[in-house]
C-alpha cells in the first residue's frame, strides 16, 4: 500500500506515536545514556585535579578520546551489517562501562591514554547500529522526522549532563564514573529487552524471514562505499559541516573576548543556539522534511556558511547574535536530513557501513575542524570567518552533485519489518 506523505502522516505526534516499539526504545535508550555523558566534559579536569596530570596530558588525552571516537564508529557501522545492531549496541554499552570505570582507577598515564582510546573508540560502536536500525524500522517517508525526534533525545541528554556530572562530582570523581557506566548499561538493558534480534545483513535470512536482497557477504566492505563516489562527495560534505560549525566553540570565544566582550555574552550566544534547536528543530523538520535532500542541504550550507562569515562584520554584540541565529537556522533546517540521508543512500546489505562511514567523517571534521580554525586565528585574524564562507560553498557543491534530488517523504512502499523484541522469538527462528 502506497502511503501519501502529508503534514498529518508525517508529523512530530503521529511519527512518535506510530514508531514501532524498538524505534521508541532506542530513543529512550539514547536519552538515558547521553544522561550520563560525562567524560568528554570532565576529562580533563579530572586528570588535572585529581590524577594530578599537566594540563598537556590532560589535552593530550582528550585528543586521544577524540581520535578512538573516529575509529569507534567506522568499527561501528561493520560491526552493525555484521552482527546486527541490536549486537552491536550491546557490546558499545558493555564495553564503555568497563573501560570509563577503568579510567578512574588505572596507575599511570599511559594505561590512562590506552583506556581513554578504548573508551572512546568501543562507546561509539552504538550510533552507526542505532541510526542503521532507526533506518530500517521507519518508512522512508519518516526518516527525517524521526532523526530529528532521535537528535532531541540526544541534545536534551547532553544538556543535563553537564549539570549532573557537578552534582556528581561534587560528592566523589569515582560516582562520576559509575554515574556514566550505568548511564550505558541502562542503555545496554534497553536493547537486550526492545531491541529485535535480527540477523545481520551477512546471513541467510533477513530481519523479516525473508531471503536477502543480496547475496554478497560483504560486497566489498567500506571500499564498496568508496566506489560510491556521490556518496564520497557527501562525505565531504558532513566533514566541512563539522569543521565548520565547531568554529562556535574554538574561535568565537576568542574572537569575542578580543573584542572585549565577556564570557558571559559567549555563553549567551551558545545558550541561544541551544534553546532554538531544542524548541523549534521539530516544528522547522516538518516542513522540511518534504523537501529534496539536496535542497535541504544546499540550503542549510548556504546559512552556515554565511552565518559564520557574517562574524567578520563589525558591529559588535549584535553581529555575533545575527550571525549565531544564522548558522542555528542551518543547524535545524538541514541537521535531521543530513543524518536521515546515509539510510536513504546505502545499498541494504552495507547499511551500517554507509552510516559509519558519515558518522566518522563528522567525527573526523569535529577534530580537525577546532585545530585549523585556532590556527588560522592566530595567523589570519578574522579572516577566518571568511575561509568558513569558502568551506560552506565548496559544501553547496558537493551537495549538489553529491546528493539525491529525491525528496525523503516522496510517495513510497512501506517495508515490512519484523519490529519483534529480542525477548520474543521471531518467526524466522520459531519456524
């Protein structure tokens, strides 16, 4: 049966209502673990004050974190096509459990940089399994809502946890570190209990019983998605998306101080960005969501970029403000479609994959991105709002080759999928 995208089938409600029961169990699950993200945010505040580390290790370890969260999620997206997400989710949660309690009582600063690595590459394994399976269990005309449904969840829990983490923190450093390994093993209960056991995409049968679309084991494994060259072109683009708008939080704060303004106005302005994704990114995904993914992305390069270049005017307090609500705009309008598209991109049988693959190179772009905007800073002043303007051009373009003109909630066949928790047998294994 034909489904007819319309503002009603499509909607913020009915997305969520409909959503199948372990579409709804991963957005709580994410919830409830970026609840508990606490490491990246007090890392190095912990090694310097409580491990006793210089402020060059505790950077360097950071960095490290950093480094392993890359890794983690091209490992991720293989470990999703080939034992399943639900599988994969499991072992992320599991492992960063293990590996976050580690840090906290390991002796040197050696075994410190091995256990950060580890924790940052095997606590990223989940996302690549999470957005595969959010994929697959939603009809395509959905995708892009339910992403931004899904960034809500995570956006929300990432702003508590700051302020759980000083509450923690401020009775012992060890609480924050079991505060953050339960937050995961919350998670990990989740997907034992909601999540379907299906089969990965390397076995005979599929999540539905059905025979496989494909019968290539591997079909080429990350060089298949590299042959994919529009695709590669769209992994530009998420690169430049995230070198770039990670400038908010490397140079702005610079550049504003600079200019004789206080930290105060800094955390206004990054308080604004925050407040207008949360309350309006759903409301803005509706419309656009009926848009073509290229338009979408196009669109939303042109506000980053000229947001950011806009930093350059003078003008003061109300430069940066206008600036700000700019790039924001392109945060809404185009974030949910640009981590929908993977999904409406991969071949099936190398879904996690293609999703990994995104994930890291917006991974990769969050830590160059920082590094080569202070960099440019300190040689080139503000011209280096200007160079994101360039970034976000040469974004447009690689959109518009890059990507499907085909709108996500255009006219389709919605899938049958075995939505099953694991703690019911599926027909596939009952037959």
């Amino acid at each position: 049966m034909t489904a007819t995208p319309t503002d009603e089938s499509t909607g913020i409600w009915a997305t969520i209502r409909e959503a199948p029961v372990p579409v709804k169990a991963l957005l709580v699950g994410v919830f409830v673990n970026k609840l508990g993200w606490f490491l990246q945010v007090f890392l190095v505040l912990f090694l310097t004050t409580s491990k006793g580390f210089s402020d060059v290790q505790a950077g360097t370890a950071l960095g490290v974190y950093g480094g392993g969260t890359v890794i983690g999620l091209i490992i991720g997206g293989s470990l999703s096509d080939k034992i399943g997400p639900r599988a994969a989710v499991m072992i992320s949660m599991f492992g960063m459990a293990v590996f976050v309690l580690g840090i906290a009582y390991v002796p040197s600063y050696t075994a410190v940089l091995v256990t950060v690595a580890l924790a940052g590459a095997v606590g990223q394994f989940y996302r690549p399994a999470s957005a595969a399976l959010l994929t697959e269990l939603t009809p395509k005309n959905r995708q892009v809502m339910i992403f931004a449904v899904y960034r809500l969840a995570m956006n929300l829990g990432t702003t508590a946890a700051p302020l759980i983490g000083a509450a923690l923190l401020a009775i012992s450093w060890n609480l924050l570190f079991i505060g953050e390994a339960v937050a995961a093993l919350a998670y990990a209960a989740v997907a034992i209990v909601a999540l379907p056991k299906r089969k990965s995409a390397t076995d005979s049968t599929s999540v539905d019983g059905a025979e496989p679309a494909a019968a290539e084991p591997d079909a080429g494994g990350y060089l298949a998605v590299l042959r994919d060259y529009k695709y590669v072109l769209f992994l530009v683009c998420m690169f430049i998306n995230a070198a770039i708008y990670m400038q908010y939080l490397a140079v702005l704060p610079l550049h504003m101080k600079s200019d004789g303004l206080s930290t105060w106005w800094f955390s206004a302005v990054v308080a604004l960005n925050g407040f207008i994704v949360i309350t309006c990114e759903l409301l803005v995904t509706k419309v656009v969501q009926h848009w073509p993914a290229r338009l979408v992305a196009i669109a939303g390069f042109v506000l980053l970029g000229g947001g950011l270049a806009f930093y350059a005017l003078p003008g003061g307090i109300a430069i940066f403000v206008i600036g700000t609500l700019l790039w924001t705009l392109a945060e809404i309008i185009a974030g949910p479609t640009m981590f929908a598209y993977p999904g409406m991109a991969a071949k099936p049988q190398l879904l996690g994959r293609y999703v990994g693959s995104a994930h890291a190179m917006f991974g990769l772009g969050s830590a160059l991105g920082p590094f080569l905007g202070v960099w440019i800073w300190n040689s080139s002043g503000t011209q280096v709002w200007l160079w994101c303007g360039v970034a976000g051009a040469v974004g447009v373009v690689c959109a518009y080759f890059g990507m499907s003109n085909a709108a996500a909630s255009e006219p389709v066949e919605e899938p049958v999928v075995d939505t099953t928790p694991a703690s019911e047998p599926l027909p596939s294994e009952s037959s």
